[in-house]
C-alpha cells in the first residue's frame, strides 16, 4: 500500500540526544510520524544540521538544500546573495524566514517536486510558517500543517530594550509578528500548539489544536534518593539567552538569601551551553555547580528537593518544569516558567520578585513533606496530559491520517 507523502519543514534537524525541547518534540513526533509515512525533513544549510545529519536518530529522509555547491555561477551568485539578504534583512524582522531556504524551496527541481507532491506539509516554528505563500503556491492542494513551538508576538513583546530607540523597535517587531500570525493561521488547515494559552495568542482560530509532547513517553519509575545536603536545580538549554539570563538572575538575587537561609544548600545547573560569564559567576561560589549536558535529568531529579525555573522572558511552554512535575519534584517558577502548564495549584511557588522566589525556595527546603501532597497531584495531572496517546491522537487529527497509537517502538 502506498503510503502517504508527508513534507515536513523545520528549523533543525532531530537527533538521538539533541539538548533543546524543541528539537525533543520533533524527534518524538518523526519517531510517530517516520515509520507510518513517506516522510521527507527539509531543514536550512547550516552548521547545525549539517553535523546533525551524522548524529544517530535522525529521520530516514533528510534534504539539506544549499549542501551541495551550485555548479553555476548564476547558482553560486544567487546563494551568496540570499545569504547576504537573509542577515540584513532579519535585522528588521528577526521572525523571517530563511532566505537561503525560501530560494532553494523555488530553483531546486527535485524538492519543487517533493513539495508538489506531498498530501501533508508540516511547517514547525514560526520561521517555517512564514513560508506559508510559497507552500501553498507551489501546492494548493495540500494539507498544509502550522506548528507554532511558541509565539513570536508574545517571545518579542517581552525582549526589553535597553534604549527608547530599542524599545520601540521590539514593539514594531511584536505587532508585525502579531499581524503575520493572524494572516497565516487562517491560511493553515490545522495550527498546533502546546498550550491553550498560545492558541489564545494566536486569537483562538477554530483550525487551532493542542498537541501537548509526550513528555511522559518513557519515564521511569520515580526514586528518591537521601542527599548530604539540600539540593535546588535549574535545567535548561543555556546556551538560549533567556536560560543564560535565568541563570544568572538565580545565582545573582535569588541563591544568596537560600543559602543565608540554609548554608549546606547546594545549587545545580543542568544543561549545555553556559556562558563565560555564568561560568564566571559560578566559580566564585562553592555551593553551585554547572553541571553541563546530562543524558539522564532522572538521576538529577531524583536527589533535587526542589526544582527552579526562574525566567523572566522567552515564550512556550517549558518542557523542564512539567518534567519536574512528572518526577514529583516540587517546582518554584516565575509566571513565564509556569506558564500554560497546569494551575498555580501544582507549584510551591509563583511569582516573579527574586524575594519570593528565594522564600518558596527555603520554605520547601525547610519543610520538604508539606510539598508531597502537591507533587504527587501535580505529576498524576502532568501523566494525564502529556501521554503518548493524547499526542498521537491529535497529531493523526491534524494530519488526517491514521498514525500508531503506541509507544512501544520508541523502546
């Protein structure tokens, strides 16, 4: 039986191990999507995905356009120029598309006949959507699928220029954001997102879904283990500027007032990427380690007391603070750590003073079994909505297909 063309364009390209939870949906969802289709992954030419295609994991069919140097010069000539375009051009506007990609989607014959062919293209990120008048150009016929991972309207309402002239500049950018959004989600057949709250966002279209990520896919059993001393973790991908800023903001006007409160108290920061300056900070004080990549976040959670998520901008939903919650690991979060994820029930505490923060922190650690009740009802609410049955069935909606409901290829 022939099977079903899908064309899927993204940002990156998913691998086994890839550290950011974008890149973890997408590979859960090829890992859905993959076996049940003929299924083509086109990402833009970078560095990034072009050491990602050596990495294990990564779909069966990958385009990579612009890999291979044009054998013309008009080619040639036609690559540097989009190239140059792309950097002067997302000054302005830093939700475009990628230019270089959005040429090759056009002069390349064999991905036009992908493209013209395919009965299901899946846009993920914002960046991909604003392909959209191309797609649909190229093939009006077919299913075309919005992914928004977050949305660009709200991610740049909240950057915060340090200058009126940047300020003003990051206000323009979000209403034009905000504009774009509206023309395309009534253009898509299906918009996907995490949260009811970014379908909300997006001005609650009647095409909108929520496909929340299988987070509990796999998860094993939950093991506490007894530690020396009090232990508090921040996981995330540092290298994002808003986790570097989180980070930072932790260890600067949160941490002290813990570690006044609770001098044996140890600090952990889990993830790739931290920066020189963070590094800095974090070696001028013993009782917080970066701790870098960790494959296994279980073995973490499972001596953390308490888990922070301490960002003060950025959008989506964070993937590290419902995984906390399904360890029953209790979580202290600002509004946009918490945000689209559950009630403020399911948190020691919310809030965005530094003084508050460090005071859930300390309440936690000073009576760790009034937190048990909560963590236990919070994890039971996170198993029920991020299951593999849930995403598969809303990802078989929106493609209109009839995709596996079981786990148990994934191992």
């Amino acid at each position: 039986m022939t099977k079903t063309r899908v064309v899927m364009i993204s940002a990156v390209l998913p691998h086994e191990g890839i550290p950011h939870a974008g890149g973890r949906y997408l590979a859960d969802l090829v890992r859905l999507v993959d076996p049940a289709t003929d299924l083509l992954v086109v990402v833009p030419n970078n560095p990034t995905t072009r050491a990602a295609k050596t990495r294990t994991g990564t779909p069966s069919r990958v385009v990579v356009p612009g890999a291979t140097r044009s054998s013309t010069v008009l080619g040639r000539a036609g690559s540097r120029v989009a190239a140059v375009l792309d950097r002067s051009f997302r000054r302005v506007d830093p939700g475009l598309p990628s230019l270089p990609l959005a040429l090759d989607l056009l002069r390349d014959p064999s991905l036009r006949r992908a493209i013209r062919a395919a009965e299901v293209i899946d846009l993920q990120w914002s960046e991909s959507i604003r392909l959209l008048p191309v797609i649909r150009w190229l093939n009006p016929r077919a299913r075309v699928v919005g992914t928004y991972h977050d949305v660009q309207s709200q991610l740049f309402s909240r950057e915060s220029g340090t200058t009126r002239r940047g300020r003003l500049y990051w206000r323009v950018v979000s209403r034009r954001a905000r504009t774009i959004e509206r023309r395309h989600v009534r253009r898509l057949d299906r918009v996907l997102v995490f949260s009811d709250k970014d379908a909300d966002l997006l001005g609650s279209p009647h095409n909108a879904m929520v496909a929340r990520p299988p987070l509990a896919l796999g998860l094993p059993p939950i093991t506490r283990e007894e530690s020396r001393e009090p232990i508090v973790v921040f996981v995330s991908h540092l290298a994002r500027p808003e986790n570097d800023d989180a980070a930072r903001w932790l260890v600067g006007s949160i941490w002290p007032a813990v570690r006044a409160a609770h001098p044996n108290a140890r600090l952990r920061l889990v993830g790739a990427g931290a920066s020189p300056e963070l590094t800095q900070l974090v070696a001028d004080d013993p009782s917080i380690t970066a701790d870098g990549f960790v494959d296994d976040l279980a073995t973490v959670y499972a001596t953390a007391q308490v888990c922070v998520v301490p960002l003060r901008f950025g959008a989506g939903v964070k993937f590290k603070t419902v995984e906390a919650l399904l360890q029953e690991v209790p979580v202290v979060a600002t509004a946009v750590g918490a945000e689209g994820i559950g009630s403020p029930h399911h948190f020691a505490a919310l809030s965005d003073d530094p003084t508050d923060l460090a005071a859930g922190l300390i309440d936690v650690l000073q009576s760790p079994n009034r937190s048990v009740g909560r963590s236990r009802d919070a994890a039971r609410w996170a198993r029920e909505n991020y299951d593999w049955p849930s995403f598969t069935a809303r990802i078989s909606e929106a493609y209109g297909l009839a995709l596996r409901a079981s786990g148990d290829e994934l191992g």
